[in-house]
C-alpha cells in the first residue's frame, strides 16, 4: 500500500528543486531498477506488484495493485514496478580519455541517448553545463535504460572547465562549418563538445574550441540545416572510436 506521504514524496520528484532537496530520484520498471540495485545504488523504497521481482529488503518493500501503481508512475502505462533511489555522489573526472561535454542541452530524450551511448562506446565521463537538462529527471532515466549507472555524470561551470583544461587536451566542437571529421585526425583522448538543439554551440564555448569538426550532409538538396543532437552525437563517437 501507498501512503499520502509516500505518495507526496514520489510526486515532488517530478521536479528538480526537490530531487536536489531529498537526495532522491525515481526508476520504473524491472529492468531498469534491477540495473540500478546491481549498481549498488542505495534504494530509498520499492513499490511493487510482485514481491518475487526483485530481492530487496523487507523494509524498503511495498507491495501495490495496479490501481495503487497508476496513482503513482511518471508513464502513461505502469511499468510494474518503481523504485526511489539515492543520488550518487559524482565521481572525479578522468581526462586521460575520451569526454563529451553538453553545453545548455535541454531535452531530456536527447540526454538519455546521448548517456546510452556513452556507455556503447565506452566515454566513462560526461560533463554538462549548469543549464543542461538534470540527469536524474524521470525522462532521462527512462531513456537511459540503466546506462546511467555506467557514466560518471558533472554538472559545472562549463566554460571554466573548458577553460582548466584546454591547454592540456584537444577541444573539440562540432559545428556546421567545420573541418570534415572524416578528413581530421582525431585523438584517443580530448573533450568532444556537442551543442544545444537549437543553437549549438554557444560564442562563449565555441571560443574554447581548439579544433572545429563537422559531419558533411551528402543529401543532394543540402536543405536540411542540422542533426539531431543525440544523433550526431552517435556519429561523432563512432567515428573518434573507428580512428
């Protein structure tokens, strides 16, 4: 059964200030919820329709119906199960490898893709600005499907990290007139800087940029004006891992 309490607490993870406050954030579904408690995230609460889906202690166990599950899931359908689990504390990052870096990337399915797939091509460390969409939002997690357990995720400053760092590593940013990263030689570690949907790349990063790459359109027309974010994300991690 839910309580009133446990069902106000659930609903204020819906927003930011108060995943921040109580150090909490919410998964849904077997799969993802088994990913996070083989992460050994600390779970806060389960609530469940089967007892026999995960082996959890007692305590943080509760058995719902449908109905109960309905009155609290973030998805239009329940996904059996949702768990609140507790923040982890960001690890340092490793700048002997490969980063990406968001700068003010706000949707949160472009975010959980781009953490899928730093976690395909082995990127370990993803920082994003202090105005990228929060990690934690239901949203992303949902479309991380568990990857999220496997970056190491920063939110900072990220023209004074840019500006720490530059000086030691490549920088580089993806943008529309830039060198074609098929012709470029790329290097096994750097910074990859990916932009916001709808502006790229702000002036204030790009002035931090070192080495401006770009992916050629070979549409006939040349109409269609960019990619995707987590699209040419995909394209520029699988072409630094090719190389």
């Amino acid at each position: 059964m839910v309580s009133k309490n446990q069902k106000k607490l659930i609903n204020s993870l819906h927003q930011k200030k108060y995943r921040k406050q109580h150090g909490l954030f919410v998964a849904e579904g077997k799969k993802v919820i088994q990913e996070f408690l083989d992460a050994d995230l600390e779970l806060h609460s389960l609530f469940s329709m089967d007892e026999s889906f995960f082996n959890t202690p007692k305590e943080k166990t509760f058995i719902v119906s449908e109905a109960e599950l309905k009155g609290i899931t973030f998805l239009k359908t329940p996904q059996f199960a949702l768990a609140l689990f507790y923040i982890p504390n960001a690890k340092l990052i490793d700048t002997n490898n490969l980063i990406v870096a968001l700068d003010d990337v706000r949707d949160p399915g472009n975010l959980g893709t781009i953490i899928r797939l730093c976690d395909w091509f082995g990127i370990t460390n993803l920082v994003c600005s202090d105005q990228t969409v929060d990690c934690y939002n239901p949203k992303v997690i949902q479309a991380t499907m568990g990857s999220i357990t496997r970056v190491n995720i920063t939110y900072t400053n990220l023209f004074d990290f840019l500006s720490l760092h530059k000086d030691t590593v490549s920088v580089y940013g993806t943008f529309m007139d830039g060198e074609v990263i098929y012709k470029e030689s790329l290097s096994k570690k750097g910074i990859i800087v990916m932009g916001n949907e709808a502006n790229g790349i702000s002036g204030e990063i790009a002035s931090l940029v070192s080495k401006r790459i770009a992916i050629p359109r070979f549409g006939e027309t040349q109409i269609t004006e960019s990619l995707n974010v987590a699209t040419a994300t995909a394209i520029i991690l699988n072409e630094f891992k090719r190389s």
